[in-house]
C-alpha cells in the first residue's frame, strides 16, 4: 500500500495543489477582487495543508485526533513517552518562521481588520457625513512572492518529514 493511500496524503497533496493553482491564478488575475479572492484562497489551502499533514502525523503515530494541533499531538505523544520531531520543528516555525506568518495571515483572512479611525473633511462642509475609511483591500495580504515562498517552504517541509518517517 502506497504512503499516499496509508496515512491519507492525498489531502495535503490536494490543498497544496489547490494553493499553488490559487497563487497562479491571483498572478494572472487583471480585477483586484479576484486577485483578492485568490490570494486569500492561496492562504486558506496553505493553511488547509498544514492541518492535513497533522492528520497524516495523527495516523502515522497511530493517534486518535479527529482535529489534531500542535498541542494535542505533543500530548498524546507524551502519554506514550514519545515525542514527535515533527511537532517540535513545526512549533518552532510556528513561534518564529514561515509558519508563523501564515497564521497571521489566516488571521487576517478569517476575520476582518480592524477599521482605522476615521477621518471627517472640513467641518463647514457638507462633505462631513462622508467618513473616509478607503485604503488598499490587498494592503494585509501576503504578496505572490511570499504565498511562492510559503507554498515551497512547507512543500519541502513536508517532504522531508515524509523521507524521514519510518514504519512506526
């Protein structure tokens, strides 16, 4: 039996195939909204990937996690006296890497940034009922470039995770 089909891989194959066809299309995209849509699409499967390839550590270690985290996996391990390598690389890039910024920017994906202040014309005018609150909608997002560096990033994360695991 393949890797693929023992511990479910396909999944995080499929959500980092998704978020490079995502960043493909936001580079190609000529309206900002769809370069919007697709930039953040590119996030949620990056992110997506990541929980999936916990899925596949949970089944590799023979763990019962229907919604595996960093914690609950480092916990699990330990009630068996194991630790996990994966986990602890990954909970260091999550505390100061690229794992780390993709959080912030699923953050910024899942809920809406905080408005600035608002700014009124002159007071004579009757312009003051207008508030001013425009700035660029993709200003928060990461750029091609970064969602191209994350993607290769966890791609080659996740392979050598893979090339390292043995038959547990």
């Amino acid at each position: 039996m393949s890797r693929v089909a023992r511990y479910h891989a396909d999944r995080t194959n499929q959500k980092l195939y998704f978020a490079r066809l995502s960043t493909l299309q936001a580079d190609k995209a000529e309206n900002s909204q769809i370069a919007q849509a697709s930039r953040e699409a590119a996030v949620f499967h990056l992110h997506g990937a990541l929980l999936a390839f916990l899925q596949e550590l949970v089944r590799y270690y023979k763990l019962t996690d229907r919604h595996p985290t960093f914690a609950s996996v480092k916990e699990k391990m330990a009630l068996r006296g194991q630790v996990s390598p994966e986990i602890a690389i990954m909970e260091q890039l999550a505390k100061s890497g690229f794992i780390a910024e993709l959080n912030r920017a699923f953050a910024s994906c899942t809920y809406a940034p905080e408005p600035p202040e608002p700014t009124f014309d002159d007071e004579q005018s009757s312009s003051n009922l207008i508030i001013k609150v425009t700035h660029s909608p993709l200003a928060w997002l990461p750029d091609i470039q970064i969602l191209r560096e994350w993607h290769h990033e966890l791609v080659s994360l996740i392979d050598g995770f893979r090339n390292e695991m043995v038959e547990f």
